[in-house]
C-alpha cells in the first residue's frame, strides 16, 4: 500500500486562526485529520468588525498552538507531513503574512515543498472534502469579502461570469445586523430574526436586478435598510426588517443564478450540469434551500461544503494544498502576501463610481 500525501493547511487571512491536516483513502477521497479553528470575535466584538491590527497580533499569539494542536489531533507525527500549504491571499496584509510567513518556515524546517494558496480557491474547492466533484462546474462563492460567478474549469482554471459591483453580500448581512443593533459577527443572526418577521413589510431595493447579467449590486440595498432603521421603534418592526432583507437577497440570488445557468452552459455545454455554492454566506439555510429548490427546476446537480467548513477554515487550504501537490505545483519560499488575487486575473476590476455594465 503506497503512502497517502499528507497536507498540512494554514489560514489567517482575516480574524480565524485555522490549521487542517488532510490525507486520502485508498480510492483517493480526502480525509480530514484534524480541522482547528480559533475565531476572534471576542477581538473585535467591542470595535463592531475586524481590526486588522489587533487580528494580526492575535494570530501571532495562535498560530503555533494552533498548529501543534492540528498535528496533535490528527494522530499524525511532524515528520509525516508531506507538504505545507498557506494561504496567500487575498486577504488583510498584515493577517497574511502570519499564516504564511509560519507556513514557509514550517516547510523550511521540514525540508518540504510549500504551496502558497488563494483563500478563493480554497473555497473553490471545499465540497471536495465531503463529495466527489468533477470539472467543469458553476461556482457562487459569496462570502464576507467576496460575492462572485466563476466557470470552474479545472484546478487554476478560472473564468469569471459575474462578480459584486460594490458590497460583498456577507459584508450586507453584517452591516444590515449593526443596523439592527446585532453584536458583530451578526450576519447569521439575520436569518434567526427573519424567522419572526413578516417578508413583505419593506419593499427593498433590488440594484441591478434587470441589467448587468450575472453581476451583483447590494449597496443600494444597505443604504435603504439604514434608512428604515432609523425609524423602527418596535421589536416586530426590526423582524420584519431582517425578514425583507432576506426575502430581498433570495430573489436577487435566485435570478441572477439563471442568468449564470445560462451562460455557464454557453461556455462549457457541460454532460453533467454541477452548481457549487461556498463561503460564509452558503451556511445560511433559507439561501440553502432556495437555490437546491432552483437547481431541480433546472435540472442542475447543487452542492454544498458542510455547514462548519462554509466559513474560513484551513482544511479547504490543505485540500487545494493535496490536489496540487499530486501536480507537483510547488511555490518558492519567497512567494509574496497578495492582499488582493482574483482566482480570473484576467477578469475587469468592476468596484467604485463609473462601473460600466
């Protein structure tokens, strides 16, 4: 029985502290070995979001317990490990090269190869950690930083349909949840109010939502629900606020998705029609079932990561790390932090005033 690669994957692009080690079986599905993720919400709790600064210098203080803690977990001894994989960007600067500073090092010391990975393909790849998924597929990552269309077509392959003109919608949720005088992080919590709130109280606008393709717009959005807040004087009122906000981003996702149906199968005329959803804003359950409701309209296979692995975690990093080590794909130990890395570099940088659509 040849041995199985085993990946040691490090993230700390924002506010979690995050170490995976990840190997294979025998018909080559991945196995996680250990998954540890240590968040900074006590941080920043005060502060309303994430301050780099203060992010940094906790990750500094983590990092090699949670590291060793990982490796402990796994059953696995140091030697054993195969290769390092970090990421690299795109993330806070000064978050980055924490986590991949400790990576190379890491790496260094063994005198193992180094795979410096974007945190986007990282989420690219995460329901490869519970499913078997082939190429070409549809991918909507929506996270906190990013909300975006991509034509997976194979590993490094990327060609952007549609991307966030303004907002990421995880940025949305968190500020539409400060609006509501939710505790940050309180994007997950809008869904839990939306359960008490009436759907149709607010007619919210929809920016976008009939040109631009498969391209978003959510600050539109954000300015009209702090312009309603201002004015709720009542519990109900901030439920049915939360619930219009969620109804709102549903139907937006659901035509927008079609709009990405079809040009997805435009470029690729798949045999087998595969939509992937991940990020952080993939773990809210209602976004959950209205886009699995969608795809059996139209005859798309969805999939999911697991709920705990649809926010920053470093087993995605250390999957990206497994595919491509079996490619050989190594990076040298001088490979830069990339604060900003779209997985389509050749894609148009669509933010700020003047965006043509």
């Amino acid at each position: 029985m040849s041995k199985k690669p085993l990946i040691l994957g490090i993230e700390s692009s924002c506010d979690e502290t995050a170490a995976s080690l990840i190997t294979e079986n025998e018909q080559g599905i991945p196995v996680v070995l250990s998954n540890i993720i240590s968040s900074q919400v006590d941080v920043h709790k005060e502060f309303g979001g994430v301050v780099p600064e203060l992010a940094a210098r906790s990750h500094m203080e983590k990092i090699d317990w949670i590291v060793q803690k990982a490796i402990d977990d796994s059953g696995r001894k140091i030697e054993e490990i195969d290769a390092v994989a970090s990421t690299a960007g795109p993330g806070l600067i000064v978050c980055l090269s924490v986590g991949l500073s400790f990576g190379k090092a890491f790496a260094s010391a063994l005198n193992k190869p180094f795979i410096a990975v974007n945190h986007l393909e990282g989420h690219a790849l995460s329901p490869k950690l519970n499913s078997k998924l082939n190429y070409p597929y549809l991918l909507l990552l929506i996270s906190g930083g990013h909300s975006q269309f991509l034509n997976v077509q194979s590993l490094g392959k990327y060609k952007r349909l549609g991307t966030t003109i303004d907002d990421a919608l995880g940025e949305a949720f968190d500020k539409t949840a400060k609006l509501l005088g939710i505790e940050f992080p309180g994007g997950p919590q809008i869904e839990v109010l939306a359960k008490k709130g009436d759907p149709n109280k607010y007619d919210l606008p929809k920016p976008i939502f009939n040109k631009g393709g498969c391209n978003l717009s959510f600050a539109g959005l954000k300015t009209a629900i702090l312009r309603i807040a201002k004015n709720i004087k009542t519990e109900q009122e901030k439920f049915d606020l939360a619930a219009s906000f969620q109804k709102t981003v549903e139907e937006i996702l659901y035509k927008k998705t079609k709009i990405a149906f079809r040009e997805f199968e435009k470029q690729n005329k798949p045999k087998e029609k595969i939509f992937v959803v991940a990020g952080g804003v993939a773990a809210n359950k209602n976004i959950r079932s209205m886009l699995k409701d969608l795809c059996n309209e139209e005859n798309y296979k969805s999939m999911f990561p697991p709920i705990e692995l649809c926010g920053d975690n470093a087993a995605m990093i250390a999957m990206v790390g497994l595919e491509r080590f079996k490619l050989k794909q190594f990076n040298d130990l001088d490979h830069p932090a990339k604060p900003r890395w779209p997985l389509d570099e050749n894609a148009a940088f669509l933010k700020g005033a003047g965006v043509q659509l």
